[in-house]
C-alpha cells in the first residue's frame, strides 16, 4: 500500500491514490475515516474547517471526490473524483503549543479517471 502519510504528494499517481483507497480489497481490510482520514463525495463549503480541525490535531489526508459507506465504518467505497480532479490534501501535525507550527499543507491532484 502506498504509505500517503510520510511522502510528498506531488507527484501523485492514480495508483498511489487507488493503493491507499484500497478499492479492489475486501471491505474489512480498507482503511475507514478517522481522526487522520477524511472522505468527502463532493468539494464541500467548508474545506477549510476541515483542513483547520486536521491542523490541529495530528495532521491527516483529506480526500475529495471519495464516496464513503457510513454503515461500514465510513470505509472508502466509490472514487468518482469531483470537478477538479481528485485531491489529496495533507496536514502537517500542529499542536497550540507551537511544536512544530503549522507553516505549509500540501495538495496532489490526479487525473478523474483511470489510466
């Protein structure tokens, strides 16, 4: 599985994405939402809120374009990508107290469809 927590996001492939998503494996070995995981269907109004509440936690990926099956755990189900391609974004860890600072966040965009 492509490990999408310790590397850079650009470039980013189709099968970096698809790897993580774990979309061809059984239901019960793909990775659910978490408090570093976040699944979106659609480019939601209030990305920054969710990029804000990663920040300032753990850091974490947010991945547009992803549909999630809520009674299976929000485990990623369906990746239809949304109008601007599908995109990952990563937050660095941040804690209020300033170690280390949140400074930068970082995107990787794929092609909406499969190679």
């Amino acid at each position: 599985m492509a490990d999408l927590f310790t590397r850079k996001l650009t470039p980013l492939s189709f099968q970096d994405v698809d790897e993580f998503l774990g979309l061809s494996l059984p239901t019960d070995k793909r990775l659910p939402e978490s408090s570093r995981i976040d699944y979106k269907q659609d480019l939601p109004g209030d990305l920054g809120d969710d990029v804000a509440a990663l920040a300032n936690t753990y850091g974490g990926l947010i991945f547009l374009g992803i549909k999630s099956d809520r009674n299976q755990n929000n485990i990623p189900v369906q990746w239809d990508g949304v109008q601007l391609g599908s995109l990952v974004a990563l937050c660095p860890p941040f804690s209020c107290h300033g170690s280390p600072p949140l400074t930068t966040w970082e995107t990787g965009k794929t092609p909406r469809t499969r190679p």
